[in-house]
C-alpha cells in the first residue's frame, strides 16, 4: 500500500470514529438528508420507468396518424380518406378506425372503447373485451359477466365481458373496451362509412416528414399527427408530472438548502476545539481538511445511497403508493401494473451532483478559516 492510501485509510478510520462519537447528531443529519434524496430519487425513478414503458409501447404504433378538424375540433372523417393516404407515395397501408370515449356514470369515470384491427381480437356480437380496470372499478369478475352501459338516461346496453387483458398491458388497455365494429356503430351512432381517423404506415421511417408535407398539401382539411409527435406529448407530461412532485417536495429541498448555508457559516464549538486538538498534536491544515471532507464525504454519500435504495425499493418493489397518484394522473382508474426497473444514469448522476457536492463544499470554507488559525486561540 502506498503512502497516500495509508495515509487516506488513517484519515477515514479518524473520520468513522469521529462520527461514532457524535452518533444522535448524525443519524438525524442523515435521516434528514436521505429523505430529501429519496423523495427526488423516487420521482425520478418513477417518471423514467414511464417513459421507458410509454417509449416501448409507442414503438408498434402507426408512423403517422390522420384526423379530420372541423372548428377547431376533431371531426369523423370519410373512409375513402384512407384510399387518399394510400397513393401517397411511400405509404404502405392506410387503415380508417373506430375508437371513441364513454363516460361511465357509475363509477365515474370514461372507458376507451375501440374496434382492434386483429381479427383475432374482434369480440363475438353483444361481447366485450376489456382492460383489468373496468371490473375492479364495477366489481365484478370478468369470466362471463355482463355488463350494462347506459348513453343516456332510460337507456340500458348489455354487453356480455368475453375476457379481460392481463395486468402486464396494463399502462395502455385498463380502461380500454374492444368492441365488434357492427356493436361499436349501434352503440355510438355512428353512419356507415365514417370513422374516427385514418392511420398509415411507411416503407421508410426517414420519409415520415416528406409523407406528411405530401398529404397536408392534398388534404389540408386535415391534420397529421406523427408518433414521434405522440411520444413528445407523452415525454412531456410526464416531465411535468415529475417536476410537480419535485415542486412537492421543495420545503424539504429549502430545509437542506438552510443547513448547508448554516454548515458553511460556521463550526460548533465541539467541532473547533476538536480541530484545535488535532493542529496542537502535529495535524497540519491539510490533514484537517482532509479528514474533514472525509466526514462530509461519508455523511453525504451514506445518506444519498441510503436514500437512493429507498427509493428504488419504494418504486419497483412496491409500485410507488406514496407518489403513484400524481405521477400517473388523476383518473379514476389507475393501471394496476408492475413498473420493470429502469434507471436513467445521466438523471442518477445529476441528484448526486445536486446533493452530495453542495453539502462537501460547504465544510470547505469554515474548515479552512479554523484550520489555518493558532491551535491555541481554536481550543479558547
């Protein structure tokens, strides 16, 4: 072992003994510290898995999505738009769909119905296929059990529940209810030959924009919507779902933000008569430094990691129960799913940044102004 190691390894063996003989102090400095860290950590966790998810999800949808707007608002669109999109050049399929809302008055909340493309996923006439959330807001089982929708007051529609999607799907079909396109058109009053949008696929993912420029100058009556468009919005929702809950936890961010301009103020009276002590034994000032940016090294890494693993425990383990409400909305069906781990590097490395480097700096300057003093007038 070299000299510099020896050296170091004396320093923090110093240092652990030095935070024992303070043990009450610095395990509420550290449980105070973890607590901001874990919070941030858990927001972060959180968002990210969602975007990780949302990123993976989006990655089967249609390259560009086609809407008809009248007055500003969505309006169904002519199926032979679809026949239109599918000149384009570069175009490969143009499919119209049926999707809508309904709002659900018993428990309150609106379902995604839709008509699936796959013939295998088309439910048989008067049947329904529908997502975990639907029967845990009506309580029900779904192996065969009806289910009663009213549009309107005196009106009653009775759907028989053919099965329900598994919990892994969770994030996207909870609230989703798969109909027969002859059910869905009863159901909703919709004439033959009118749909809600037109999705299309390209050959060449590069000629997204060239495709979209081609169909707005055709069909300007329409509007274009990309998946990258789609998972922009998506991204930036949760973005700001995380930072609400940063913004949540700003009283205890101006808490540590307090201790560390107290911290950087100045030393107790303990902690000046201990560095007075160590430069009347022979510590030199940069031995004191030393050992002191040791003790806020170890304070600020213990509680970042203690925070950190809190957190990823919080979120992965135990699906966030403290945080899961604002970050995944405010409806009232909540997807029911397990978040698969996924830490961003570059946002763990920026915490740590914000957390343990703040608090080392603010030992420097009032260890430095002690250390570099008389031992004899530091002891009075």
């Amino acid at each position: 072992m070299t000299p510099w190691l020896r050296r170091q390894r004396a320093l923090a063996d110093y240092t652990l003994a030095s935070l024992a003989r303070r043990k009450g102090k610095n395990i509420a400095l550290v449980a105070v510290y973890a607590i901001v860290v874990f919070v941030l950590a858990s927001a972060m966790f959180f968002a990210a898995s969602l975007r990780f998810e949302t990123s993976a999800v989006l990655r089967d949808a249609p390259e560009v999505t086609v809407q008809k707007i009248t007055m500003g608002r969505q309006d169904l669109i002519d199926g032979a738009v679809a026949d239109e999109i599918g000149k384009i050049r570069g175009v490969t399929s143009a499919k119209p769909r049926l999707w809508g809302y309904y709002y659900d008055r018993i428990v309150g909340a609106n379902y995604t119905v839709m008509v699936p493309d796959d013939p295998e996923m088309i439910p048989e006439p008067g049947s329904v296929i529908v997502g975990e959330g639907i029967p845990r807001a009506r309580g029900f089982k779904w192996s065969g059990a009806p289910l009663f929708l009213s549009r309107y007051e005196g009106d009653l529609k009775r759907f028989n529940v053919a099965r329900a999607f598994e919990n892994d799907s969770a994030l996207m079909t909870s609230d989703l209810m798969l109909m027969n396109e002859t059910d869905f058109r009863d159901f909703f009053e919709i004439p033959t030959g009118l749909y809600t949008d037109v999705v299309a696929t390209v050959r060449n993912p590069n000629e997204v924009a060239t495709i979209v420029e081609k169909g707005s100058n055709a069909l300007p009556q329409m509007r274009f919507v990309t998946r990258s468009d789609i998972e922009r919005t998506y991204q930036k929702l949760f973005d700001w779902r995380e930072g609400l809950l940063a913004a949540l936890a700003a009283a205890g961010i101006l808490a540590f933000v307090i201790f560390a301009a107290e911290k950087a103020s100045g030393l107790s009276a303990e902690e000046m008569r201990e560095i007075g002590i160590l430069k009347a034994v022979g510590w030199d000032t940069r031995d004191v430094i030393a050992m002191k940016l040791w003790e806020g090294g170890l304070v600020s890494l213990g509680a970042f990691l203690l925070g950190t693993v809190a957190a990823f425990a919080h979120v992965f383990f135990f699906g966030a129960p403290l945080f899961a409400p604002i970050l995944k909305g405010w409806a009232v069906i909540y997807p029911d799913f397990a978040l698969a781990p996924h830490v961003d590097g570059l946002e763990l490395l920026t915490l740590a940044l914000l957390t343990i480097v703040p608090y080392i700096a603010a030992t420097l300057v009032p260890i430095w102004r002690v250390a570099s003093g008389d031992p004899d007038a530091v002891m009075r």
